[in-house]
C-alpha cells in the first residue's frame, strides 16, 4: 500500500513524551496483580517510610498527572502519545479503565481468545440520526458463548485424549482463512477417527509464497493445552510411526459425513497407526452432531490463538486505530488474483482489464466464476467484488459519517492507490496497516502474507463496524468470531439488490440510503440460527449450536 493512502491528520503519531509525575501516579493508583513481585513485596514489607513522605508524594502525583492528562493521552502500547484536549484525555483514560474491566470479564467467562476492545460509536452530539444509526451495535438477544458438550462426549474425549497408537497427520493449503477452516475440521476428523493429531503442516502458498510453519502464525502450546481434553495434539511422529514412504489421502469429496470418514479410514488407521490428509478445503460436511459442532467452535474461538508477537503488533495497531474513536474495517477484495479468479473487471480502466485477461487466459485453472455467465452477469448476480467507488457510494448510503477513520484490510489492491482514489475522495480518513504500524514494526513479515493476514483479523475484530467487499472466508471468520465476542456490527453487502439500484441514474442519492439502509438492516450482525440451513457453516453461525440464551441449553448427544 503507497504511504500516501495515510491521510488521518492524527495527533497519535507525534512524539511527545510523558511526564515523570504521570508514571509516579501510575505506581501509586494502577491496580497491582497478586502474582506481582511489587504486590507480593507490598505484602511482606517490615518497614515503612513515614506517612507525611507518601502524603506529599501523593499530593505531588495528583497534581502533576492532572497537569500531564490535560495534555497527553498516553498510548499503553507505545512511547508516543496523543495530544487532545483535556475532555478527550480524561474519556479515553476511562475508557481504558472500562476496557480492563472488560478483558478480565471475558478471561473468566473464557468467551474468546480474541479479546475486542468495546465499540465506541454512537454517542456524539454532533451526530446526525444516520450516523448515529450505523454506528449502533445490534442487539445480541442474550445469546452467550455455550460450548457444554455431552456426556457421551466426555467420556469419549477422556480417552481420545490420551490416544498413542494412530496418528493423523494433516496438510492445509490456501490463505490464512484457508487454513484455519483447514485445522478447526483436522480436530474433529482426528475426534471422529479416535487419534491423536500432529500438529498440522502448512503448505508453503504458491500464490504469495508464503513459508509460515504452524508456529510462525499460531501459538501452539495453546493450542495444545486448549485441546488437550478433547484430542491429543502432538508436534511430531513418534519414531515408532515414521516411514520411507507414506501414501497422502488426498482425493476427498465434497460434503463428507463422520460415517464416512470413518468407514474409509478407521481400519486403515488401524493397521498402519498413520493416515495423512491433504485437500481438506471445506469437505467435511457443514452439518455435523451438535458435540462435534461445538468442538468446531473451540478450535476456531479458544484453540487457534495468533502467535504472541503477531497478537501484540495485532492489538498495539487495534488500540492506534481505537483511541481515534470508533472504526470501519472494510476487507477489500481488489487483488490482482481476485479479478483473476472470479473473472469480473477491475473498473480501474482497459488497461488495466487487459492485464487480468492475459493472466486468466494463460491460467484459466484459477477461474471459479460461473464460466457460462458474461462479466455483466457475473456482476448483477453478486458474484463480483466491489470496486472503491461502490463501496464508497454503499458506506454514504447507510450514513457513514464522511469523517470516519477506516481501516483497510486486505493485500495490495491491484491498480496501487489508483485502485483506492474513489474511495479516498469520500472518505479521507484511510488507513492501512503499512501506513498504521512504526517503522520496523512490519518487517518481520516481510512476504509472510498469513501474519499480515492474522494482523489485519486482530485489527478488524475490534472495529466498531466490519465489512467486506466480497464474500469468502475472511468474511466468514469475521462474521462469527463478531458474533461469538457480543454481535458486533457486521454488514454484508446485498450486491444482487444494491448494484441495479447504484447504476438506475433515475433514483436519487436519498432514495438510495433509504432503500439501502431497508436493505440492509437485518442483516448487521443480529443473532442469526444456522438451524433448518444446510449450506451455513456453524463458523460463521455459531448460533444455536455455539451460542445460547441462558438456561435454555442442554448436552446434546455426540456421533
């Protein structure tokens, strides 16, 4: 992404440094952990100073951190800090005190490992009731996190658990979405074939040429510990296991049943103590027995945490973008190998649509558009992504404010920040992670487009408002992962209803957000069950399997 897409006028990025007296304040009122050595120290302390040296120190402190927060916002994730005014200083220090309330909430409900920080919008003044009607959170209807499994399926689990004779190994391809829908059902075909699972190996990406090992993306103790009641997880063979030659399974049908799994592979398993799987894309059935559902969930929502350096750079670029005030996250599909896959056009230009025409022709195994379907048709049907100027045109029409900070998630748009013009007219507040992070934050991952990817996700998921310009896995992700944190706003654009609209000159910019705001109002992350729905994945909709209300939950039985 050019630098020059940066164009917040943010006070953030000076470089001003704290004053002294505010850390001394911070060592007498921040909230001190028992596992602390200054609170343990507190606690075994044989003498004290008198108490006329820590009035005066306290007296010191209140009015030099008064002075230091009518100047400064201090980011907790950095050495910089924010200028604002005195109002602004005090709400975000509040608001921070809030949002640890929030963590330590969460961390005992164990309602994610994917911690958000709280939505911000909607409660300006200034605001026009449009605004403040996008910026509104949708009601979550009491729907919690329920992951109880079964009886069955704990006694089950107690000695999957403790499997050491079969072994499953599993090869995952694709982008980082890819692969972590590939790893969430690598969990349960290792339950459903009673084995332990070794820690999947990712596929080195022909489209970026990524290398990530499993260890570079995800934390893998945690996955591990995370799991270890319901499958053993192993990070390599036992010597036992290891042989010359071993024959990967990789011709595996859609839409594949645990009985099946287990009529092709159990007996195999058996007599060889070794099966590897590779092509597992979204071939395990959508509809699975509620406990294996669940435990679709866990390994989605508790087990694959980011590895620690990327959820740190993650969250310091989450709380740059928060403490602005509330966010878009738009997810961009404008990457060269989209309009090459779902053969659509760029909008950028005939030059430009050339270039995508070439590169289909000479690879036409990348198309997975409807091939018998012209480029107009492909587009009216929604299987197109939107371009910048009908996302840009889309967010003004549900009444995003022109002022919002949007973050933009997704690879480099082909076309550069030409791609991006008709969006940065509208809205001039875009940011990137590129333009975001500080210099050197980003060059550990350099080529590694799954940590940049896993970046983008961590950022995303605290926005106050999510949207992508194009469905996919990264869009599927996103939509549950909200869900399953307290419903944050999601909107999923209706393409197929809005584009005949958007090109109708005869309908007014009114008319427009009128009918697109009806369009799209039950459809911004209010609970919706995946029951009675065959083709939803329970990612996505974790609702009832994943999520209930309260007292009206019970075990459902296992395979």
């Amino acid at each position: 992404m050019a630098k020059s897409t940066r164009t917040i006028k943010n006070p953030f990025f000076t470089s001003h440094p704290p004053s002294p007296f505010f850390h001394l304040s911070l060592l007498f009122f921040s909230p001190l952990k028992k596992s602390s050595p200054r609170y343990l120290n507190h606690h075994h302390q044989t003498r004290c100073p008198p108490p006329q040296f820590f009035l005066l120190l306290i007296s010191l402190s209140l009015v030099f951190s008064g002075i230091s927060f009518l100047r400064f916002s201090l980011d907790p994730d950095s050495s910089t800090c924010v200028s604002t005014s005195s109002t602004s200083s005090l709400k975000f220090f509040i608001s921070d005190v809030d949002h640890r309330q929030i963590l330590t909430s969460l961390a005992v409900s164990g309602a994610s490992t994917l911690f958000p920080l709280p939505t911000r919008g909607g409660h300006s003044g200034n605001m026009t009731e449009e605004e403040r009607e996008f910026w509104k959170q949708p009601n979550g209807e009491g729907y919690k996190p329920c992951l109880d499994f079964s009886l069955d399926y704990r006694k089950k689990s107690v000695r999957i658990s403790k499997e050491k004779k079969r072994f499953l190994v599993v090869v995952v391809s694709g982008g980082l979405n890819q692969q972590r829908n590939q790893i969430v059902d690598a969990v349960v075909i290792a339950m459903i074939l009673e084995a332990a699972l070794v820690v999947p190996v990712l596929q080195v990406n022909r489209v970026w040429g990524d290398e990530s090992e499993f260890s570079d993306i995800f934390d893998v103790e945690h996955f591990k510990k995370t799991l270890r009641s319901d499958v053993r997880i192993v990070s390599s063979l036992p010597s036992t296991h290891l042989m010359s030659r071993q024959t990967i399974e990789n011709q595996i049908p859609w839409d594949v049943s645990p009985v099946w799994i287990r009529a092709k592979y159990f007996k195999q398993l058996n007599e060889e103590g070794l099966l590897v799987l590779k092509g597992l894309d979204s071939k395990l059935a959508k509809n699975l027995p509620q406990d294996l559902q669940k435990l679709r969930c866990k390994v989605a929502f508790h087990a694959l945490r980011f590895a620690a350096p990327i959820e740190n750079l993650g969250n310091k670029l989450a709380r740059r973008m928060w403490i602005e005030g509330p966010y878009i996250a738009l997810h961009l599909r404008l990457e060269k190998d989209v309009w090459v896959r779902t053969g659509c056009l760029t909008g950028l230009g005939s030059e430009f649509d050339r270039i995508i025409a070439e590169t289909r022709t000479a690879q036409p195994r990348y198309l997975t558009g409807r091939l018998n379907m012209s480029y107009t048709e492909r587009r009216l049907a929604g299987f197109c992504p939107l371009n910048a100027y009908e996302i840009a045109r889309l967010l003004k029409a549900l009444g995003a404010p022109r002022n919002a900070s949007i973050y933009i998630a997704g690879g480099e748009p082909f076309g550069g920040s030409r791609a991006l013009e008709p969006l940065a007219k509208e809205f001039s507040n875009l940011v990137t992670k590129e333009t975001l992070a500080h210099k050197g934050e980003l060059l550990p991952y350099t080529n590694r487009s799954s940590a940049l990817a896993a970046i983008d996700y961590i950022v995303s998921l605290s926005s106050d408002v999510f949207l992508p310009s194009h469905g996919g896995n990264m869009a599927k992700a996103m939509q549950g992962n909200r869900a399953y944190v307290g419903h944050r706003k999601f909107i999923m654009p209706n393409k197929r209803a809005m584009l005949p609209l958007m090109e109708n000159s005869s309908v007014s910019d009114a008319e427009l957000s009128f009918v697109t705001r009806k369009l799209h109002r039950k459809s911004q992350g209010h609970p919706e069950s995946r029951r009675g729905r065959r083709d939803r994945d329970v990612i996505a909709y974790p609702v009832p399997e994943c999520m209930c209300r309260h007292g009206k939950h019970r075990p459902v039985g296992f395979f």
